[in-house]
C-alpha cells in the first residue's frame, strides 16, 4: 500500500508551480485536485492508485483529468516520483508537460 510521507504539509508549499487546492486519501488512491501557475485554462484532478500493480511492487497508475475533457489520460508512476510532498509536485508539473503535448493547450 502507498503511503506518501508528510502528505499534510503539501497544500503548504507555494513555491512551485504546481499547487494543491485539496487533497483526499482513499483506501485505494490518493485524490488531488491541482492548478499549474502557467496553464490557466483548466484546473486538474487526478488519482493515484495505493495498490501497485500486478506483479510490480514498486509501479502504480494514476488517471488524470482537466475540465476540459472528461476522459482521463493515465500513467504510470514510481515510489520515487511520489517520495515526498516535493517531489510529487516536480512530477504533477511533468505530467502536465506531457498533458499539455498531448492535448495543445
């Protein structure tokens, strides 16, 4: 089961460009609604599965989604992408990278 470390202090960081707006931890994913400082279309939410998947202990999947589109976009992540509130949010920024790609916002 995933456990992120000192999940309560991430709707204290500001300082990156990726910032909580709420966060929810579920037996079986964390939910995080989020906003990026440079994307001011939409905000996002996502879930991050708790429970790794099957045969890889150390792999979980995660769905993304916009308010633009109802259809998540899903990925996988790492133990290490989700170490601490820091490096979650360096990852959320990534995922947006790539959301933003994918969708030419």
């Amino acid at each position: 089961m995933l456990t992120i470390e000192n999940i309560e202090k991430i709707g204290a960081i500001n300082t990156q460009q990726v910032e909580v707006l709420g966060w929810d931890c579920e037996p079986d994913y964390y939910q995080f609604l989020f906003e990026h400082d440079n994307i001011h279309s939409t905000s996002f939410k996502v879930h991050m599965n708790r429970n790794p998947e099957s045969g890889h202990k150390h792999s979980y999947t995660m769905k993304l989604w916009d308010n633009i589109n109802s259809t998540p976009l899903e990925y996988n992540f790492g133990l290490h992408d989700v170490k601490d509130p820091f490096t979650l949010l360096n990852y959320l920024k990534e995922v947006l990278y790539d959301w933003d790609n994918v969708t030419n916002k």
